[in-house]
C-alpha cells in the first residue's frame, strides 16, 4: 500500500510540474519602465529640437534640469524598494509638466538654427 501512495503522489508532482512553471514571476515593485520609457522620449524631443535649431542653448539647458527633477522624483521614489501609486502619480504629473515646457519652448519664435549657441534674431527690414 505504501508503494501505491508513493507512486500516487509522485504522479500528482509530475502532473502539477507544468502548472508551478506556467506560473509568472512576482512584478518588481521598484520596476519603472513606462515612467523610464516616457523619460527617454522626453530627452529624445529636446535632443531632437537643439539639432534642429528649434531650441536655444538656454533653453536645452532648462529642460535638461527639468528632466534630471523627474529622475530625481524617480530615484527618490525607488530608495525605499517600492514605488507607490501614490508616488508614480507625481512622477507622472512632474512628467506631464515637463512635456508642456518641452512643447512649449520648442513652437516658441526663438530660434537657434546656426546652432552658435545664441538666440537668432529676425533680421530688420529696412
């Protein structure tokens, strides 16, 4: 009878093998990727506007100290090992701010298309 049981139980482990490896991993709770995702993008848009002139020097650099605030928030939030609902919220609206000012320096009439580093100034009719 032992043999039966041994045999039994060894049956159920083999058989419930698939379902224990099917299962997915625990979520890391300090994981970020769409908040790292966004930030990349972010950083993508101001590259993209000082190699097209449509931003200035002054102005990449503030958007620069923009983006590194938000990594701050991020690495400040991920200290404790767990970022919150809570705290992705704010990440998320610092987040949104900063796509405001991205967009709203590089549609602006200042214009850096000599890429010296100053801002272009129209030229006068005379």
């Amino acid at each position: 009878m032992k043999t039966k049981s041994s045999l039994l139980l060894s049956i159920i482990a083999v058989l419930a093998m698939p379902v224990l490896a099917q299962t997915t991993p625990a979520k890391d709770p300090s994981a970020t990727p769409g908040i790292d995702k966004r930030q990349a993008e972010q950083q993508k848009r101001i590259d993209q506007g000082v190699n097209s002139g449509q931003l200035t020097g002054k102005e990449a650099a503030r958007l620069e100290k923009g983006q590194e605030r938000v990594q701050a928030m991020e690495d400040k939030a991920k200290a404790d090992g767990k970022v919150t609902k809570k705290e992705r919220a704010r990440i998320e609206h610092a987040q949104n701010v900063q796509s405001r000012h991205i967009a709203r320096e590089k549609h602006d009439r200042q214009h850096d298309r000599n890429h010296d580093g100053r801002k272009d100034r129209p030229a006068r009719n005379r």
